[in-house]
C-alpha cells in the first residue's frame, strides 16, 4: 500500500509498505477520507519521531475483522481515534481522560496518510472506532477529531450560554470553537487573527465581531464590542506569546481562559500576577478527546448544529499530500485540507 511517510514538513514522500496484518480483536480499515491537522506541521513535536506516517482525522471502511469482534462488521463506515484512555486510572475515575498514560501512549498502525491502518485491540475495546451515521460523509466524518477537542474544552470550562467568548486565533481550530460556542448559545462571539481570509471566514462562520489583531488593539476593540466589559471566555487558539497576553488582558472579571494552542516548551511568557488574581479568572488548558466526547462530536455533525463542510477548502490526492502540508503551514489562504489515500478517488482543488 501506498502512504506518505514524513521525515520533516518540506520532505513528505510517497512510499510503499506492506499492509498491516490484523489479529484477535483488531479491525482494518481502508482509509477514505484523513484531515491534515495544525499539529501536524508543528515540525518541533514531529521531528522527533520522523521518519513516520501522520495523520489522525480519519474516516473509511472496514475491510477485515479480526476474530472476536462481533460489535463491527466487513463494510462498515466509521472513524478511529488514534487515542484511546484506559477508563481504569485515577485520571479517568476523575473524568480527566485525557490526563491518562494509556492515552498518551497509543495509536494506530501506521497513520492516517496512508491506504489502510489497523486498529489495535485497545482501540476497538476501548471506544475508539466510532460508526459513521449514513446522513454524515466521509468528508464531514474526518472532523470528528478536531471537533471532539473543542468540544472536550468546552466541558473543560463548564461552557454557559448567554456568555461573551473571545477566540484567539481563527485557523480551523478556532474556527471550531466559533461554530461550536455558536451552537451551545453564546451571546457574543469575538474573533481574532492577522489573515483576512481568515477573519472573513470567521465572519461568516458566526463571529459577532473580527479584529485584526496585526492591526487593531486587541483588548480595546474587546472591551468596545462588549459594553466595556470583558470576555467571559477567552479560547487562545493561536500559538504565539502575544495571544496569552492579550487574553491575560481582554478577559472578564470572573472569567475564563483555556489554553487551547500548544507552544513550543521552551517558550516561557510573563504576565502580571496582580492581574489575574484582581479579575478573579480561572485558567484552564484542554488537550485531545476522549470517546465521549467523539460520540457526542458524531451527533452534533449527524444533526449539522455544527456545519462543518463550508470550512472545506481543499481536497487533494496522498500524492499531493507536500503541497497540502505546506498550505496548512503557511496558515494563508485555506482551511480544513483533506487527502484520499484510495488509488483512482476523484478529487477536485
């Protein structure tokens, strides 16, 4: 089978491996449909492991079932998360999944970018192959991932409607917590970036207000749109220092800020303490999904309370899979990019 094997973001090849064999409890699945994540082209998390295949916003079709699975079955569409929490930890027992070992510690074989992956035993048993309802595509079902995360931060923050919510930052992460706080009911939703094709996006997602935040005083133009108070919810979903600061500043009293985007861990940032303490905010941070949290994902894109095929903005071949890497990496103009490993699938730019 054919996959795309990453070694760094500007030398991705094509390359052939055999496919995997499945054992007792194990699925494979032939690979429709697989989103390139932001994470993905964060070359500083992903060198380290290179030479790899990526790739972990899947949908497709299982082709094989191994002995002693009778809850899935030959040609049945779904999507795998490619981690899975032991339900058993402390960590768990506390509904913090995503705080699990186990979880931090598996996987797929070998990534989305490629034909056909197996899923691991762990996998299957602990909820992470999700159906695929007939009234969702392959192409909507490969953001059950990135949308199970936002919707992971959510339950995180304790998410109320009728609130105020600032998004830092309007790639496709935060244009999911857009749609999403649109649909839980926010009452005011504020969205920042430095591209405009982002920021009329974001416009047209559902964002009340957009600023340019290359352009226009962030926490002014916050405090104007919102009757001169702040944020009740401050999601940073940029990676830059600046963000957190500027969320430090544009958060309400009471309020909440949840560290959505990862930065480099040697990246330290200062804030004043006086600040944050006078406000009375609460600082949380977010990290993956766990299956509940990708069930309940599956009906939010069943229903279409979060429409999701709009963010779409490329669909290319696995052979074109450098040029999808470098879109995403330059953050300009596209959005959510899909690759369809499956020799001869009709794609279209």
């Amino acid at each position: 089978m054919r996959v795309a094997m990453y070694y760094n973001n500007n030398d991705i090849r094509i390359e052939e491996m055999a496919i995997p064999k499945i054992g007792a409890g194990e699925l494979l699945v032939k690979v429709t449909a697989s989103g390139i994540c932001g994470s993905d082209v964060m070359e500083w998390y992903r060198i380290k492991t290179a030479p790899r295949v990526l790739g972990h916003e899947v949908a497709g079709e299982i082709v094989e079932v191994g002995p002693g699975i009778d809850n899935f079955k030959v040609g049945q569409r779904v999507t795998v998360t490619h981690h899975v929490p032991c339900n058993a930890c402390l960590y768990c027992q506390r509904g913090q999944h995503t705080l699990c070992y186990t979880l931090h510690h598996t996987t797929f074989d070998p990534g989305g970018f490629a034909e056909y992956l197996r899923v691991p035993k762990i996998n299957v048993d602990k909820g992470g192959v999700i159906p695929i309802p007939d009234e969702v595509t392959d192409d909507v079902a490969t953001f059950t991932e990135p949308l199970g995360c936002a919707v992971r931060g959510m339950h995180i923050i304790n998410f109320q409607p009728a609130r105020t919510v600032l998004v830092l930052g309007s790639g496709l992460a935060g244009m999911l917590n857009i749609k999403l706080a649109k649909a839980l009911g926010a009452s005011r939703i504020i969205a920042t970036d430095i591209n405009d094709f982002r920021l009329n996006m974001a416009k047209a997602t559902g964002a009340d207000v957009v600023i340019n935040a290359a352009q226009e005083d962030v926490v002014a133009r916050v405090l104007a749109a919102n009757g001169g108070r702040g944020a009740d919810y401050v999601i940073v979903c940029a990676a830059a220092p600046v963000a957190f600061q500027q969320a430090i500043e544009a958060v309400g009293r009471g309020g909440t800020v949840l560290l959505y985007a990862i930065l480099r861990p040697d990246v330290e940032v200062s804030f004043r303490v006086y600040d944050f303490w006078q406000k009375g905010v609460t600082l949380q941070s977010t990290y993956a999904a766990a299956p509940r949290d990708l069930n309940e994902t599956m009906e939010l894109l069943r229903s279409r309370r979060v429409p999701v095929e709009d963010m779409i903005t490329h669909r290319l071949p696995l052979e074109k899979v450098a040029e999808g890497f470098k879109l995403v990496a330059a953050a300009q103009d596209s959005m959510k990019i899909i690759l369809y490993p499956q020799i001869g699938r009709e794609c279209r730019t």
